[in-house]
C-alpha cells in the first residue's frame, strides 16, 4: 500500500494528515486529541525534549530548561549556522528542527502502521523577502531536516495553493479563487483556478495565476501588540537622564524591548549581557519602577510568558472589545488595559503592507478582485476583525470560505502527495510532478 502525507510544518501551528492510493486524507493527532500541535520545543536539564503544549506548559510552570517558539523563522538565516547554548553546550538549530520533524514523523507512522517516507511540505512563497538565495537555502535546510527525521521522498508546495486544493473537492464547477493564507510568520497569497473537474490533472501549473508573499503573520502582530500595549508597563519609551541639569533628557533605547517582543529572539536576551545593559537602563531611568519589571522579565527568564499573553489577548480582542489583562508572573502583578482599538492601531501598517502584496498578485494574474468567485481563508490571522472587514471590501462578488483554516493546508498537501507520489510510482521512479512544476515558477 503507497501511503503518502502532507505536513503544514508552521511558525506558530504545525498539523498534518495521511492517505492511502486508496483513502481520502486523514487528519493525523499530534497531540493527544489534538490534531494541532504548537510548533515548540523544551529542552529539559535532562536534555529531553518536549513538544508543543506540553512544552510550552513545563516552561510556563517554571520547570528548568529552554523553551523555544518559532523556530521556523530562522530557515535561511544565518541563525541556522551559529545555533543555541543550553547549559554550555551549542545545539543547532537543524537538530532541533530535525527532533520536531521527527516526533510528527512518529506519529503520522503510529497511524499508518507502517513507515511512511513519502512526503509534501509546505512552504511560504518566500521564506525571506527580496532574497532568492536565502529563500532557495531555506528550502533546502527544510530539506535536509526532513530527511533527518527520516523522510526520503521530499516534495514542496506553496502553503496558499494546498489550501485551495483542499477546498476544491466541494466546488463542482470551475473557479477562480484567491487563496489568503496568514500564518504564524508569512502571509502568501495565490490565485488559482479550482474546481471538482481539475482535480485528477497531475500537473497544476496553467491553473496557479500568481502567487506572491511577505514575511509578514501573527508572530508580527503580537510583536505589534506588545510593543503597543505591553511594553510601555516595562518602560518602552519612557525617558533616561535629567539627573543634573547637565543630563540630556532622552528616550530609553528600543532595541531591548524589540528583541523581548520578538518569539524568535527572546532567547537572545538571556545572557549576562544583556542583563547587564538592562540594569543600566534601570539605573538611569525616570520610571524606575517600570524598568524594574524589564530586569525581572530577563532575570526569571519570563519572556515567552508574557508574549503568550499578548497572543491569547490578541485572539480575544477577536470577540471582545476591551479587556483588563493581568500580570501575575511579575512580582508587583500589574494590570494592562488593552482594546481592539489598541489591536488595530498596532497592526495597521502591516495588514496594509500585506494587502498591498494582495495588489500586486492581482497584477500577476491580469485580473481584477471582481473577477474571484471564492475566496479561501486560512490561518487564524484571518479571524481578526480588521482584516476580516478589508477582506469583505476587496471581494465584493466572491464566496469566503473559512472551513478548516488550521489544518486545510496538511489536507491539501496531502491531496497533492496523492497526485504525485501515485504517478511516481505507475511510472516506476519517473521524476513526473517534480515540485518546480507544482510551485509554477
């Protein structure tokens, strides 16, 4: 029996689903009975690792160890060559990565029965923006990941096309649809046409019109919140010196705050060094109180709790207008009132750097948003108010179809392993389908 499986390996959530030559694909659990998993790690003393809650809960009840988030998002960086230190010992990131890939891996074989080496994954349109060597090297580090966690037929395809493709099976008809896809660390956005009497075609590419990307998702809107909402109550952007009259009054420097707001540099901030330079800003600050509180969050290393916080306000802001949001893991437990007003303001400049990419798809494909019949949602980004009332705006005439939209893009990927992987197999190792094909380039 060929099995084959798709896996949405994302910078927040990753999901994945199986099938057979002969089964429509599976949502796979993760996670107890959970078919998400948080894409996080937890590297206890013992130097065993946890995955997604239940590692993101031993860092939160304050069990030693490192926690690490979003780890995605450092594909094609130089981040990916120099690692992390965990009690004076250099882990790299592809190892850590690799132990990820590994437990889904394990998992998805536990359903099957069997070993399952044949897989696609997604990926963003671009991995980094404006650099198609790093974009390329990202792929190919998420390429040597999975063959680590034991993969051997490795495919990709962009995160946006998959959704659709998950989405087609209840379309009887031919369409044009627009996929918008905004995810933990990207946004990526294609036009396709989709429909049940396109599914069987092995080849796709005359359907994708376009498909366009930034670097631009959720982990940024928190960023945003945080640094909006949260920051201020640690000192961000209050003001340093006026001790004499011959002290220049200025504002404290930013870039520590930045880095604590940032999932994938949190970690960064807890060494001697930075400790160090926090201190010193505590020492020359006007609201010394405030300030305390930064020391604080480096000294207990309580980062990642308070930007879980942001990111659990940021989806209630999707239902409420207002809430009075506490702080209980710092000693003096402020309270921070925050608003979707607060939300929105925070996120406004990059919803519209995301919606001027949806522009340029547009242009690619030569047609208008009047033109879309349906348009696909996927990634919990979507559910915000704002960019849901922009999305309602821009497609007058169109369908919004939001079934799914955590795991529609492992259904779609592993609609495509179907295509794939099949006609490799009656063709007895021809590389037909290969992923370039897919992806349209």
């Amino acid at each position: 029996m060929t099995f084959s499986c798709g896996i949405d390996f994302g910078t927040t959530n990753t999901a994945a689903a199986l099938s057979t030559s002969k089964t429509e694909p599976t949502l796979i659990h993760l996670e107890g009975d959970s078919v998400i998993i948080p894409s996080a790690l937890f590297i206890g003393i013992d130097k065993k690792i946890y995955f997604g809650k239940q590692a993101m809960q031993l860092y939160m009840n304050g069990e030693n160890g490192r926690c690490m988030r979003s780890l995605k998002r450092v594909l094609g960086t130089d981040l990916m060559m120099s690692g992390t230190y965990f009690n004076n010992n250099k882990i790299s990131f592809s190892e850590l990565l690799s132990c990820f890939l590994k437990n889904i891996k394990n998992k998805i074989d536990l359903a099957a029965e069997a070993n399952v080496d044949s897989v696609v994954l997604g990926r963003p349109v671009h991995f980094q923006d404006n650099n198609p060597n790093s974009d390329m090297r990202a792929e190919n580090e998420l390429r040597q990941i999975a063959q680590k966690a034991g993969f051997k037929n490795i495919e990709f395809q962009y995160e946006p096309i998959a959704a659709a493709f998950a989405h087609e099976s209840k379309i009887t008809e031919e369409s044009l649809a627009c996929v918008i896809d905004i995810g933990g660390g990207t946004s990526d956005f294609s036009i396709i046409k989709i429909g049940q009497p396109l599914m069987l075609k092995v080849d796709r590419t005359d359907d994708i019109l376009s498909s366009v990307g930034i670097r631009i998702g959720g982990n940024d809107f928190d960023k945003d919140l945080s640094l909006k909402a949260f920051m201020p109550v640690f000192g961000y952007q209050t003001l340093q010196g006026g001790q004499t009259p011959y002290d220049k009054v200025m504002t404290l420097p930013t870039i520590p705050f930045r880095t604590m707001a940032e999932w994938s540099s949190i970690n960064s901030m807890y060494t001697y060094k930075e400790l160090n330079f926090a201190k010193k800003m505590l020492f020359n600050a006007q609201e010394k109180e405030k300030l305390q509180r930064f020391v604080e969050l480096i000294e207990k290393q309580k980062g990642y709790s308070l930007l879980n916080t942001v990111e659990k306000t940021k989806i209630k802001l999707t239902e409420q207008c207002k809430i009075n949001v506490p702080l209980n893991f710092i000693s003096d437990k402020p309270v921070v009132p925050v608003s979707r007003q607060n939300l929105n303001e925070s996120i406004e400049l990059d919803v519209a750097r995301i919606f001027k990419k949806v522009d340029e798809c547009f242009s690619q494909a030569g047609i208008k948003p009047d033109d879309i019949q349906y348009v696909i949602l996927t990634g919990g980004s979507t559910e915000i108010p704002l960019i849901q009332n922009i999305v309602s705006r821009y497609f007058p005439n169109a369908v919004l179809s939001q079934d799914n939209k955590f795991s529609s893009v492992s259904i779609g990927l592993t609609y495509d392993g179907m295509r794939r992987f099949s006609k490799r197999e009656s063709s007895k190792g021809c590389m037909v389908g290969s992923h370039t094909g897919y992806l349209g380039r």
